[in-house]
C-alpha cells in the first residue's frame, strides 16, 4: 500500500531553515547587485576585467559539474537504473532538469555579479541577462554531453572559454546577435544531452555520488582533507599510467626533483597558477586602486597553494615522513622549495606590470603566501572535543574549534591589512 505524502506544513518545516538561509543571501546579493550595477566603470577596463571573470567562473563551472558526473545517481537509484526494467532516461530527468535549472540561475545572476564589481560603461540590458542564462544552460547540458567522453582540461577550458567569449566580447554594444544565437545553441545541447541520458552506465553514474557523499561528510566536519584525498585519487587514476624515471643526487635534490614532477604532472595547478597572473592588474585597471595589494596578496597565496600538493601530502601523512626517513622538519622545508620558488616568480612578474603594486608589496605577498600556506598545511587534525560556551546569542559556540580553523586565515587577513596600509 502506498503511503500517503506528508502534510505541506511538514514539508514546510523540515525546509524551514533552507528558506531562511537562502532568503538570506538572496538579499545581501540583491542590495549588491543593485548597488554595484549603478557602479561606472572605464569602457575597456571593464569589459575585459569581465571577460577574464566570466572564462575563469564558466571554466571553474563546467570542471565542478563534470567532477561530480555531473548526473549521479545514489545506491537506491543505482538499482533501479541498473538492475529494473525501468526508463533509465526518465529516471535521470528531475536530476538533470535540477542542473538545467542551476545553469540557468547562475548564469542569470553572473552578469549582476561581474558588473557589479568592475562596474560597467552603461546599464546591461535584460538581453545581456538572457544571453547569459543561456549560457550557463549550454554549460550544463555540455557538461551531460562529455560527461561519457571524459575529456582532457585543455578541451573543457577550450569549451567553456568559448561559450563566455561569445557572450562577453564587448557585451554591451553586441548583446542583441549574442543572445539570439546563442538560444538555439542552448535548446540544441539540451536536446543531446536529454537522449544522451539513456546511455549513461555505472562508471558515469557512480563516481559523482561518492564525491559528492565526500563534500557532504567534509563541510559537516568542517575538514576538507577528506575531499582533498578523494579528489587527489582521482587525479591519479584519470593519468592512468607514469613514465618511471631514475633519480639521482643527494637526498634535498631528489625530493625537490619529485615535487617538481608531481606539479609537471598536475597541469590544472600551472593553469592556475597562470590564470590568477592579471587578476590584480584587472582590478587596478577598474578602479579599486585602494584593494590593490590585498587582492595581489590573496592571489599569490592561491598561486603558491596549487603548487603545495608535495608539502600538503608530506604534512599530512605520518607513513610517508617515515618512508621518507629523516627529520619531519627536514622534509616539510624540502617540499616549500617549490611552493616558494613558484610564490617569487609569480610576484615578480605581477610586480613588472601591475599598477599600484610596490617591489615592498610583492616582497610581503610572496613572503606572506608561503608562510600562509605553510601553516594551513602543518595544521595538525581538528580536535573536536573542545568544550563549547554559550554567550546567550548564537548558541553554543566550539572557540577551540573556531581557533583551530583560523590557523592560516587569520594570518592572511592580517597581511591584507598590512598590505591595505602599506599601500
């Protein structure tokens, strides 16, 4: 016998404080999206500053969707769609009618975000808003598309570019042609996507539901070394197979030499390490000129973390400092050589071309990036049986636990203000 479904009130309660959260933040982000849209930017400044946001965001997008399948599926509709004679197509659809629905808001709202920060030489039309819904629907039904290819970064940032440079080469005075094309080719890759649904087997299925019950447990435990390890497992499996090399010289040159390799072998840090080189430069040119140097501080330390995979594994695994042999101290300060020979050249070549930012500040970006990434990476495991006090306005709050998740961010935002200071 079927059981009833609950009473809508019940329903209501139960998403309750989802309705609350997300009326939340749909507020603070409507009172910035309208105040930064009023925001006057530089006309050349500002379509450029939004175009390398818009690559970078529809890049970033499209490898999160095809990280997680993007369609997955858990172990109870593992079965059906598996083991039953069921529509398997018709099964997916509220999933992937859910990611349609996601791509749509995204890129509804991305305009509102982007301009608002680098402001815009006139008010975006309703056209631009539509233009760029579409794209982040084509991204998602691209994403279902390659989902069964697997293909390389270099094919999904190409893809992904594409897409956004369509949209966003100068967006305001093209945004009618943009918007009109660029529909069909959303309805096309929905129509693909859709029929591809019925071929997708367990390999594509089941990879994002485990990743995804790996986010979960890590943003409830509030450690993300969890999902660092499962992500890092991946990306071993998906090279699938290495050259061996024969290492030679003492012990510091090889332990450096196979850092080097390990980042040789992980192109999506180089790629952001590259990506991140005109971000300052971009928001000088928009004309924040005061957040200059705190901005410049914050990417350098992104830069030097994509280049920390050696130093994170070392730090965190007692099986591989005794494989290593040798002092632990040794072996952390052997793998920041890397991390921060990447953290001087990234600051010097921003230095060179970036306006409002010193030879003093990239010296203390550099130096503060690598100390900020030293510390974030020897942060022992969290202990959460730390006691809890209750001030009498948020509940009880776990301030052993808040101290040991400050251990690096909070050193970050001081050097911000040092930088805000010293420029």
């Amino acid at each position: 016998m079927r059981r009833p479904p609950p009473p809508w009130r019940f329903r209501l309660a139960r998403l309750y404080e989802r309705l609350v959260n997300t009326a939340i933040v749909g507020a603070i982000g409507w009172g910035l999206a309208f105040k930064g849209l009023e925001k006057t930017g530089r006309s050349g400044a500002s379509e450029w500053t939004a175009l390398w946001l818009s690559v970078l965001a529809a890049v970033v997008l499209l490898k999160v969707l095809l990280a997680f399948g993007p369609v997955f599926a858990g172990r109870d509709r593992m079965f059906w769609v598996l083991s039953a004679p069921v529509d398997r197509a018709a099964l997916l659809l509220p999933r992937f009618l859910g990611l349609l629905g996601l791509g749509a808001v995204l890129g509804a709202v991305w305009p509102a975000a982007v301009f608002g920060v680098v402001g815009a030489a006139s008010p975006p039309g309703p056209l631009l808003f539509a233009g760029s819904a579409a794209a982040g629907v084509a991204i998602a039904a691209g994403a279902v598309v390659l989902q069964r290819m697997r293909p390389s970064q270099s094919w999904l940032s190409v893809f992904a570019g594409a897409c956004v440079i369509a949209l966003f080469w100068r967006p305001l005075e093209f945004a009618v042609p943009h918007a009109v094309w660029l529909a069909p080719v959303a309805v096309l890759l929905v129509l693909v996507a859709a029929l591809s649904l019925r071929r997708l087997d367990r390999a594509d299925l089941a990879a994002g539901a485990h990743l995804a019950a790996a986010v979960r447990v890590s943003v409830s435990w509030l450690d993300l070394a969890l999902l660092g390890a499962i992500l890092t497992e991946r990306r071993a499996r998906l090279l699938g197979r290495v050259r061996s090399a024969r290492l030679r010289g003492s012990r510091l040159t090889v332990l450096v030499w196979t850092d080097v390799l390990r980042v040789r072998r992980a192109p999506n840090a180089l790629l952001v390490w590259a990506g991140l080189l005109p971000l300052p430069a971009l928001v000088a040119l928009g004309g924040e000129v005061d957040w200059v140097p705190a901005v410049h501080l914050v990417a350098a330390f992104v830069a030097t973390d994509r280049l920390a995979a050696g130093l994170k594994a070392v730090c965190r695994s007692a099986a591989i400092r005794r494989m290593l042999g040798g002092p632990d101290r040794l072996s952390r300060l052997t793998h920041l050589v890397v991390p921060a020979g990447g953290a001087v050249v990234w600051c010097a070549i921003t230095a060179s071309f970036t306006p409002h930012v010193s030879w003093l500040t990239a010296v203390v970006s550099a130096i503060g990036a690598v100390v900020v990434v030293y510390r974030i990476s020897t942060r022992p495991p969290l202990d959460y049986g730390v006691a809890a006090i209750d001030f009498g306005v948020l509940g009880p709050v776990p301030l052993g636990l808040v101290v040991q998740l400050g251990r690096g961010p909070v050193l970050l935002y001081l050097l911000c203000v040092l930088q805000v200071i010293l420029g």
